[in-house]
C-alpha cells in the first residue's frame, strides 16, 4: 500500500474517531441535563402530591360540622347566638390591630 493512501485512510480513521467522540460526548452531556430534570420532575411530583394529600384531608375535614364550627370560630371569630365573645388586648399590641 502506498504511503500517501496510507496517510490518507490514516487521516480518514481518526477524523472518524473524532466525530463519533464528539457525537458521544455531546449525547452524553444531553443524557446528563435530562436526568438532572427528570430528577427535578420527579421531586416536584412528590411535593405535589403531598399537597394533594393535605388538601384532601382538609376536603374531608370539612364535611365534618364540628370542623366547620370550629374555624368559624376560630377564623371568623364566630360565636352562638346567646354567646359573648370577649378580646383580650395584648399589652404590646395596639387596640387598632384587634379584629
């Protein structure tokens, strides 16, 4: 075989090798970022989900008529009728800031 056909399917070879590095080297760099946002995904699912669960533990709790009551005491500041209410000021709070 010639040298200069030697050189050439030489020069072939390793511009071949080159590409196909760097076609798997780009590949793997791609392999990475997706399993950096499938990792990200997956933990959003989790809060997500858990979210979920609250809120249909709390869909629950409000079919219950004692729950019901007692945030609208609680947060509405809701009473019985015949019921008082009394407020009790903090000292370090101004009068302004009672409901």
């Amino acid at each position: 075989m010639p040298a200069k056909r030697k050189r050439t399917v030489s020069i072939l070879l390793i511009a071949a090798v080159l590409y196909f590095s760097l076609l798997f080297a780009g590949q793997y760099w791609r392999s990475l970022q997706l399993r950096r946002a499938l990792a990200e995904l997956q933990a959003e699912i989790q809060i997500v989900k858990a979210q979920n669960e609250s809120m249909s533990k709390e869909i629950e709790r409000l079919h219950s008529p004692a729950y019901i009551e007692q945030k609208a005491r609680e947060d509405l500041g809701m009473v019985r009728s015949g019921e008082l209410l009394f407020y009790f000021q903090d000292r370090d709070k101004p009068s302004a800031q009672l409901p």
